[in-house]
C-alpha cells in the first residue's frame, strides 16, 4: 500500500462522499439505479476535475477512512 499522509486521506474521502452521495455530476459521472459508480469512470472524472485520484489512493481511503 502506497504511503499517503493524513491530509491527503481525509480531503480524498471527503471529495468522494460529496460525490458519490450528493453531487456526482459535478465531476460528469452518473450512478446507476443501485447508487454504484463505475470505479475507471470515477477515477478518470476525477482526474479531469483536477483532483489526484489513483487506483492505489483510492483503495487506501476505502481500506483506512471510516
């Protein structure tokens, strides 16, 4: 697991709860019925948005941050 230091977690699962549950279209993806989003679109949207998200950041957030 890649090293990524207390700011960085937090401001990435902050950035992800406010996407994923209330504004996904501000970085242009689309939930399906169930709530879920593609995690490569994700990923991608993200990154076009100008945020640094990573496969590898993202795992850490989803396996560290409650």
């Amino acid at each position: 697991m890649a090293k990524y230091n207390e700011k960085e977690l937090a401001d990435t699962s902050k950035f992800l709860s406010f996407v994923l549950r209330h504004k996904p279209e501000a970085i242009g993806i689309v939930l399906d019925r169930e709530g879920w989003a593609d995690i490569d679109k994700l990923i991608l949207c993200a990154q076009k948005a100008g945020k640094r998200l990573t496969r590898a950041l993202l795992d850490t957030v989803v396996a560290t941050q409650r």
